[in-house]
C-alpha cells in the first residue's frame, strides 16, 4: 500500500471532479505550485495510483441504455478467469469490467439499444444487434463457466464529490444529476470528440484538434456546449484505491416500501464516503449505492444505520467490493 499525505489526497480529490483543469489552477486549490502539482501528479502515475482519466459521459443522450451485468462463476482456473475478463475488456459495448469480491465475480456495464439517427456514423447505429451478438457469443463461450448471470437497468444516476478526501467532517458532498428528458443533436464531429475525451480527459485541446483535423476554437466551442449541455458529467479519474487503502464497495437494496425510496437518497447523500447513487430496476434492486470506504467495518456501519433508520421500508441488502477495475470506457465503441 501506498501513503499519501493530505496534499495528494486533495490532488485525487480534484482531478476527481475536473481532470481537465489547468495545473496552475489545481495548484491554487490545494495551495501549492504547478510544477510541485505536476510531479505529485506525475508520482501517483508512476505508482499506478491514478490509472487513467476517463470522461464520465451521460449516454442517455445519445439513446443509449446501460444494462450491468453480474457474473458468478464456476469451474475456473485463474487462467481461465483471466481469459474472461480479456473477452469482456476487448468488447466495443462493454463500458466498464471489475473483478469482484462478495456476493458476485465480475461486474460488466453494457451498452444494449440505441435508436437510429440519421446523424448517426453507421458503426454507432447497431447497438442493439451488437447486444444480441455480444451475449449469444458470451454463452457460446463460457456458458459452462458461468454460475449465475443476473441483471439491472439503470434508471436514474447521482454522481457526488468524494469530500473525505479534503479532512473536513463537516463538508456536505455535492451531487451531480442528470436525467436525460429532452432530444439534443449530437453529430459526428461531437461523437468523436467524445470518443477521444472519454479515453483521456485531459488530452490537450491542440492534441484534439490535431487528431480530428478541426481549429482549436471549434473543439473548445464543442466541448462547452456538450458541458452546457450535461453531456459531459465530468472530466474525472480513475483510482486504484486498495493502492492507498481504500476499497470501492456497492451495496443494493431491495425495498418493501417504495414510497420511502427518495428519503433513503436523501439521508445517505450526507454521507462523506458516497461515490455514486443508481435508482435501478431488475431482479429487485430497487438503488445501488457505491462507497470509497478504508474497510468492511465501515460498511457494515452503513447497513446498520439505515436497517435502524428504515426499519420497515428495506426489506434486504446485497454488497460487495471492487478488488480491481479492469475497463473504463464510456465510449468504448471500436
């Protein structure tokens, strides 16, 4: 495990939150220089702290929907195991591949429909098909591998500000929300800004322009309007978090009183370690809380809490860590 001290802290805490924003003006934030932020940063790199930026993006503008799967299995050697989670990585629909520890093994986000748009490149109007074809040749291949597979759909997704970072108990986390209610033109020249961005977020402005062939100002004009409008969630990134004591935990609820499930949202968005909140639908999984907590003891605490604070409304809990994020992608599209 590696220590960080309170000023890396703050720099994950940051880059978390905006990637693509100037060093000089992380530096202000966390009260040091740009070069001794660039060599902090440049050091959490090299020790495979920070392991990528990736752009979160709201793909419910684009008509696409994201099913996550989860995987048990049997009868597999680490090898094999390791083999699966390649075929899954190398998927163009799979967004995000983890390696689980609880009540599950692997945990895929799927892209699995899209609506055809003429403004569409064609490799991005096949979704569903390439759904269909993705979970026909899965079985083909390890269906005798696999346990169980069960899935759920996400609904809506609250995205909030890691504030343990910062040191400060008394800090609220800030959430983003994003409900994609309303019909938004995306082109082609916006998809493949978004398909560089959401493998480096910080890739520079000239870089994208260079890459696509476009001035600087039309990819900074593209990139503020897809921001304006909530497209892009946020220029983030990703953290190996057992590599400074942190574990990645989700925990599902199933409720017995739905009515209360907004109460449930609001009570636990006060808590620090909160990462992000899904309202869910499938198999009985009515939310989804993800956590960045230091143990399972802190988990257990969240459980607790909220069996004495909703003793009728939740009628059973599932949870489980992340031991190791293996894919990243929201545009994962080849």
């Amino acid at each position: 495990m590696y220590k960080i001290d309170k000023k890396d802290s703050k720099i994950i805490y940051h880059l978390l939150n905006n990637s693509r924003q100037p060093l000089s003006i992380l530096g202000k934030k966390v009260g040091l220089s740009r070069e001794v932020v660039n060599y902090r940063i440049t050091r959490l790199e090299k020790e495979g702290i920070i392991v990528e930026y990736p752009t979160i993006i709201d793909c419910g503008f684009l008509d696409w929907t994201i099913i996550r799967y989860y995987y048990t299995l049997q009868f597999v050697s680490p090898k094999k195991k390791q083999e699966i989670i390649e075929y899954f990585t190398n998927s163009d629909i799979v967004s995000w591949v983890s390696e689980l520890e609880g009540s599950y093994d692997l945990q895929l986000n799927i892209y699995a429909e899209a609506v055809k748009k003429s403004i569409y490149p064609l490799k991005y109007q096949s979704i569903a098909l390439k759904f269909l074809n993705f979970y026909d040749q899965t079985q083909k291949k390890y269906r005798k591998y696999i346990d169980e597979q069960i899935l759920t759909v996400y609904n809506k997704s609250y995205f909030f500000d890691l504030v343990f970072l910062l040191g400060d108990k008394n800090i609220i986390p800030l959430c983003s929300s994003h409900f994609p209610y309303k019909e938004l033109y995306i082109d082609k020249l916006d998809l493949e800004i978004l398909h560089k961005l959401a493998l480096n977020s910080r890739i520079p402005t000239v870089n994208l322009a260079h890459d696509l062939n476009i001035t600087t100002a039309t990819v900074t004009t593209r990139i503020k309007r897809l921001i304006d409008e909530n497209v892009v969630w946020k220029f983030s990134a990703h953290i190996d978090w057992p590599k400074i004591g942190y574990r990645l935990y989700t925990v599902e609820i199933n409720l017995k009183d739905y009515d209360k499930k907004y109460e449930i949202i609001e009570y636990i968005r006060k808590n620090q370690n909160i990462f992000w909140i899904y309202e869910t639908f499938g198999r009985g999984v009515d939310l989804d809380f993800e956590f960045v907590f230091k143990d399972i003891t802190q988990l257990h605490d969240i459980i607790n809490d909220l069996s004495l604070k909703f003793p009728e409304t939740i009628k059973n809990f599932r949870y489980y860590s992340h031991s190791k994020v293996h894919k990243q992608n929201h545009m994962p599209f080849k």
